[in-house]
C-alpha cells in the first residue's frame, strides 16, 4: 500500500508524456497556442494562361463568372494583361505576358496554361512573410506596398512545389475593385451558383507528397486532415497517394498527390509528364445546389467525366436516404458519397485545356467534411477510360 501513490503517479505521468507525442503533420493544437502564419482564406487563384482575354470569355460564358476588373497597357501595367472574374467569393486572376522576355512566357511553353499564385488574404503581410521564411520557405517576392489613387495593399510571395507561388496580401482601406493597378472593368456573366474554393489539389512527383506535406505543416502551420494510401486510390492498372492538409482555422484545405506503383501510367504520372512537373491539379468550387450548378454549366458546354450508368444501380443502397432527386443525380452523372457526418455530391470536369492537366471539380456538402472516398475507384476508373483515349495509360 504505501508505494501505491507513487506507482499511480508515475504511471500517470508517463501517460501524459505518451500523450503530448506531436504528430510532425500536426501542430499543436492547443487552443491557446497562437497560429504561426494566421492565414484568413483564399484571396484569388492566379492562372498564367496563353491568351488571358478568350479566356476570360470561356470562363464567363462556360463557368458564369462576371469580370470586376482588369491591368494592362491601357491601364499603366506594361508586362502583361490580366482580368479578374469573380462568382461568390471566388475570384480568379487569368494573366497573359505582353512579351516574350518577362518570365511568363517561359513558364507558359513550359508548362501550358495553369495556376501560378494561390494567394491568402492576412492580417499582415510582412509579418507572415517573415514568419515562413524564417520556417524554411523560398523567398518569390519580397514585402512590398502597391498602391493607386484607391488606397495601398501589403505583398509578398512565396515558393510552394513546382513553380506554385503563395501570397500573402493584407489591406484595410484599400477601396479599388481588386488590387492597385486595375481598374474596375465590369462585364456581368450568369452565375452558376459556385461560391467558394472548397479545396486545391497539388499532383507532386514520386517520393514528395511527405515533403511538401511536410512544408504546409512546418512552414504555415497547417495539420493533416486526411490520409488516403495507394489501396484507398487504385484501380487495376494504376493507383496514387494523397494526403490532406489543412489551415489553422480549417478554412483552406490542400491535398497532395503523389504517384503510386501500378501496371500502367497514373493520371498523377500523365499530369507531371504535360505539365512538365508539379502542379496545382484541380481546384474544386463549392455550390449550395449541385443540381442546378451541373444543369447550367452543361448547357453552357461545360465538359465533364462520364461516369458509368452502373455507378447508380446500387447507388441509394449505398449512400441511403438523400435530399435530392435520384433521377437528377443519375441523368446528370453526378457522383454521391457518405461518411459518419453526412453526405457530398461532386462531379468533375475534363481538363479545360488541351493538355491533360487543370480541371475543377464542383462539390456540393450535405454535412460531409471528405473528399468522397467512396467514389475513388468510379472517378479514377472514368479519368483512366479518357487516359486510353489519349494514349498516356
């Protein structure tokens, strides 16, 4: 009895010790502890594409983004053209050089059009900035003020895989359409209904998911969500490997692919052979009504995988009782998925290019905080039928 208490103690002392074990992919999650590189959200999503103003119209038209503003010759800026489209609160940046000796068109024969700059919205530019950089990131551009007759704005940039750049952007009186140097440029497009980015997808090479997982947790203090293994995501000719990270308040969300081995070439392996290394790989952009989002989108034209009339046989067996209408969902090919939260509808375009690379995904969430694991196999399945088409499987 009396080596009782001290045997408890040390027990429970080495329960405490197991148990403050951090995951490296997981930072502290104490409430108390304070985010290293608070990031607010997604200020834009910058592409580089060959001709921004016909792709300004596909997105306006295909998509139904309305153009807010644009930069270029005529408003002082003498590198290149830019126009920003918005829907919700997604805003994208489609950039085009003005020359052939600025970077861009290097970047453009390289790698064909795609996105260069996931930009955050924070509090303080510089001091995150700093922050990263002391974390162990790449300097791109250094802290610096942009400004015009509507205010000034704080940037700084980053490195991330391939030649992806984060930014950082901070304002509080800035009054200018987007950023200093545009000028508002309205042209009203008829919205879709998408109204967030939901999440970005990242395809990096064989043996690099870890790394750079291990950059977003290091560097900007995001944690892992997510784990999908090579059996998680396989088909019987190719497989790949994913992992989720997530920011400090769970409003930006990045997964990251890496190949798998598998008996025939991956859709990871075709992305970085077209894009000619890594890159963002989808993003996906959140509805409140799928239905009506597909329904529009396909009659603007829009693309997307066809996914097999067998998918929905067993489908309400499956996911069980859902708010939408079954036949809706099989007539336009809309994937369903359920875990312990809820459910997801989600459905994929074909690359919006002629190279096999970006495409987006819209997602409707019914509670479910996934990525529809249970759709893994029918997607992977639908991506390797047009691999085929293409000869690259």
């Amino acid at each position: 009895m009396g080596t009782g208490l001290p045997a408890l103690c040390l027990i429970i002392a080495f329960i405490a010790l197991i148990t403050n074990i951090k995951d490296p992919l997981r930072p502290d999650t104490n409430p108390m502890s304070k985010d290293p590189i608070p990031l607010k959200a997604i200020h834009h999503v910058e592409l580089w594409v060959g001709n921004a103003k016909q792709a300004a119209y596909y997105y306006r038209q295909a998509f139904g983004f309305s153009q807010i503003a644009y930069a270029g010759l005529e408003t002082g800026m003498r590198d290149r053209a830019s126009y920003v489209l918005e829907q919700g609160r997604v805003r994208l940046v489609l950039s085009t050089p003005l020359s052939g000796d600025n970077g861009m068109s290097s970047h453009l024969m390289q790698h064909g059009d795609g996105v260069h700059d996931i930009a955050f919205h924070v509090d303080d530019a510089d001091a995150c900035f700093t922050a990263a950089v002391e974390r162990g990131a790449k300097v791109a551009s250094k802290p610096q003020t942009l400004n015009d007759a509507n205010g000034s704005v704080r940037h700084a940039a980053i490195h991330t895989y391939g030649d992806t750049l984060h930014s950082f952007i901070s304002h509080d009186d800035y009054d200018g359409p987007f950023l200093p140097g545009y000028h508002a440029a309205p042209v009203a497009g008829d919205s879709v209904g998408l109204r967030f980015v939901d999440h970005i997808v990242g395809n990096v090479e064989l043996g690099k998911m870890d790394v750079w997982a291990g950059f977003y947790a290091n560097v900007l203090g995001f944690s892992q969500l997510q784990h999908f293994s090579d059996k998680d995501i396989s088909t019987e000719y190719s497989a790949l490997m994913s992992k989720v990270m997530e920011s400090d308040n769970g409003r930006i969300k990045f997964p990251l692919n890496e190949p798998a081995e598998g008996r025939r070439k991956s859709q990871i392996e075709e992305y970085l052979d077209f894009y000619d290394g890594a890159g963002v790989q989808h993003v996906a952009l959140l509805t409140d009504d799928i239905i009506k989002a597909i329904t529009n989108l396909r009659a603007n034209g829009v693309e997307f995988l066809e996914v097999p009339d067998t998918y929905y046989d067993d489908l309400q067996e499956r996911v069980g009782v859902i708010d939408e209408d079954m036949e809706a969902i099989r007539k336009l090919r809309i994937l369903v998925d359920r875990d312990d939260e809820g459910y997801l509808l989600q459905l994929f375009t074909k690359p919006v290019e002629d190279r096999p690379t970006l495409f987006y995904e819209i997602i409707q969430r019914k509670g479910s905080r996934g990525f529809g694991q249970g759709n893994f196999k029918a997607l992977f399945e639908a991506i390797e039928r047009h691999q085929a088409e293409r000869g690259n499987l």
